[in-house]
C-alpha cells in the first residue's frame, strides 16, 4: 500500500526563506502549494524551486488576508499543514507605516486560521524571530527568555504568538509550532535562489554582499563601543538550508500528536560585525570597505541562541558555519549581482 503524499501550503513561498522551504518539501516528496502576492519577491524564484528539484509546485498569485482565495484552495486540494512566511518584515517600516504591518501581519494570520478551521487543517508552523525578544538581559537566549518586542515588526510577531496560543488553548486538537528565526543568511547552494532585498538592504549580510558585488559604496558599521569583544554588534548567522530544514523536523514533530511548541532555530555561536565583514572578504576575495558610524536605534549588543530546545525535541541542530554561509551568499550575489531578472 502507498501512502498519500503530504500537501503542504507554503504562504510567502516565493520570498527568501519560502523558496529555500519549497526545495527542501519538493525534496522530501511533499506537494507544494505556494501563495504569495509577490509584494516582496519575484515569480522568477517559482521557475528556479522548479529547475533546482526538477520537480513542479502549484504557484497561486494572491494575497493571505484573501479569506475566499483561501477557502478556494483547501476545498480544491487536500492540504495537510500549513507554512506561513508570507509577511512583511522590514522594522523601519513598520516604524514609518505600523498599519500596513499589523494589517498584513496579524490580519494574515488571523484569516488563514479562520479558513483552516473550518477546513479541518489544524497544523501550522508559524515563521516568528528573536526579535519578540527585544533586548534581552542575558545571552544565550533561551525560549523562557521574557519577551517585549521594542518595534511594530516585533509586536506584530509577538501578538501572532500569543493569537495562536490563545487559539490553541481554546482548540487543543491544533498542532502549532512557533519557530523563533536569529539571524537567517546564506543561500542555496545551486547559486539559483537567494536573498533579493527590493531596496536598499536593512540587513547585515544582503549589506555587505551588494557592497561586494559593486552595488553599494560602503557598508556603515552601526556602533564600535558595544560592550563586545572587538566593540560591534553580535549576532546568531543561520543558514537559511538549515533554517527550513528545522522546519521538516517541526513538521515532524506536529506529526506525533496535537501541540503547541515554541523552538530557537539559531547556531548558538554569536559573531561581530566585523567578524562577518572577514569571513566574506575571505570567501569572495574582496575587500569591504566600511565606516564606523553610530549606532542603530534599538540594536542589542549582543543576541545568540540557546538552541538545546529545537536540538533536543526535534532532533536538529545547524550544520553549516559562517564561512559556509558568505561563501553561498557569494554564489548566489556574484551570478545575480541584480538579483532575480526583473519582469
Ligand atoms: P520575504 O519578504 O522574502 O518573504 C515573504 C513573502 O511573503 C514574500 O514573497 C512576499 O511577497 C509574501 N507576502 C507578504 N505579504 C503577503 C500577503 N499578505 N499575502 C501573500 N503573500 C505575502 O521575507 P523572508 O525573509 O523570506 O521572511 C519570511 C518570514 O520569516 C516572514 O514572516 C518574516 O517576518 C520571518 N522572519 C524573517 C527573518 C529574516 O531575517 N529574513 C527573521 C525572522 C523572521
Ligand atoms: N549592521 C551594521 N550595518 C548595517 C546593517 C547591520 O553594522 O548596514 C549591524 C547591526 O547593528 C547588528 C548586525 O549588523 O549588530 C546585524 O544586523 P541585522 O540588521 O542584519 O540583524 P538584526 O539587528 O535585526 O538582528
């Protein structure tokens, strides 16, 4: 007797971490669905999931919060859990514009809930981050950690958390988990996919690449005189490979019975901005070059994971170093100095 093969929704599945996620399903035999309003990406990662697996997926263009979409899709296909990326996620923004994100964040979420519900679908790992813990206290960081996110970003974060606890703790036939992200880097290592900010980046890493690839001028190093080992910030670099995979084991682990688990995903190694800087001028063979500026308004020092709990329950624990991370990031940003080709 064969068994069925799992459906999974992948919301936001053509953004950075949501393609990375397809190939791993794809890879494991799973059916794709992907439902992403491109608000942040591009089609042209659906064609590279696609030529990486050499396997198809299902692509919808539409929007989360399209509650009669949603509805659509679980009655024409049975889907058997749900991965919701699909979000905005920049914390600038979300200072400028704290509406759009609380309507997109939470209205999101809040939607596809609705529908799965009354679909019968009742897993869902939910894409969370380190930020809902604002500054912590102490390092490494630990899910008893107290949360308080200090941005709309982090609250709208913080406020799915406790939605979908709330919701659990009502319904308790619910599989959820919540996977609070560090810091995801890194790209596939086919070069095919990878980070593609639409502006100019926020983040360390997409930073520093566009610097190397001629892009940008300089990178600006936000603060030297953190209480640090060389005065920058530091940070917990996950692969992005790694960070899906843990998204297979949560998957998993929603299988053994009805929960609701928060998990770390990070490496539970902390490294400076200047660290970085070296580890991708080592692997690119460029020099970065780099000014001190001030600091970043709501910067922690210092943020890591304490990843004993996603090691422990879920069996996984991150495989690839920061050296892997900026050589893939390479690949990807030296073939697509661009990013993908625009429409
Ligand atoms: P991304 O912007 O590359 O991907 C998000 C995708 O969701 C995009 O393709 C976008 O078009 C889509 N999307 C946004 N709103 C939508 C909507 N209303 N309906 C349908 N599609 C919509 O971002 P990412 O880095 O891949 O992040 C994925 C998730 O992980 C987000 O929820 C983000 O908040 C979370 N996260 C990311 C990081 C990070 O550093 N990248 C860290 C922690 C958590
Ligand atoms: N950073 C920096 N210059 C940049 C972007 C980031 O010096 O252009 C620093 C930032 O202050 C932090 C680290 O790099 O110490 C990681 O920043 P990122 O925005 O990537 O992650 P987050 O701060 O959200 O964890």
């Amino acid at each position: 007797m064969t068994t069925k093969a799992e459906t999974v929704l992948v919301t936001g599945g053509a953004g950075y971490i949501g393609s990375h996620m397809c190939v791993e399903l794809l890879q494991s035999d799973r059916q794709v669905i992907v439902l992403d309003n491109l608000c942040n990406s591009s089609a042209a990662s659906i064609d590279a999931i696609q030529r990486i697996t050499q396997k198809q997926l299902s692509f919808v263009e539409g929007d989360v919060r399209d509650s009669d979409l949603l509805a659509r899709l679980f009655a024409q296909n049975e889907i058997d859990a749900v991965l919701h990326f699909a979000g905005l996620k920049a914390v600038g923004e979300s200072v400028a514009q704290p509406i759009k994100y609380y309507d997109n964040n939470l209205n999101g979420t809040l939607r596809l809930v609705e529908v799965m519900s009354a679909a019968q679908c009742k897993t869902l790992v939910f894409s969370s981050s380190a930020t809902v813990y604002g500054i912590p206290d102490s390092v490494p960081i630990d899910e008893s950690t107290v949360t308080g996110a200090i941005n709309p970003y982090g609250r709208s974060k913080l406020m799915v958390e406790e939605l979908l606890t709330d919701l659990y703790e009502a319904d308790p036939s619910w599989r959820i988990s919540l996977l609070r992200y560090f810091n995801p880097v890194g790209a596939h290592a086919s070069g095919e996919i990878g980070e593609d900010p639409n502006d100019i980046p926020n983040n360390l890493l997409p930073y520093i690449s566009q610097v190397a690839v001629g892009r940008l001028e300089k990178l600006n190093v936000f603060g030297n005189d953190y209480d640090t080992p060389d005065g920058t910030g530091v940070r917990d670099y996950i692969h992005v490979v790694d960070l899906v995979k843990g998204h297979l084991k949560a998957l998993e682990y929603l299988a053994k019975g009805p929960k609701l688990a928060i998990h770390n995903l990070g490496t539970g190694n902390g490294y400076s901005v200047m660290e970085a800087i070296k580890a991708f001028e080592k692997c690119s063979g460029t020099t970065i070059p780099y000014e001190i500026a001030s600091r970043r308004l709501g910067d922690a020092a210092v943020s890591f994971a304490d990843p004993t709990k996603a090691n422990t329950e879920l069996g996984w624990q991150a495989q690839f170093d920061l050296d892997r991370m900026c050589e893939d990031v390479w690949r990807w940003q030296s073939t697509h100095p661009t990013g993908y080709p625009k429409a």
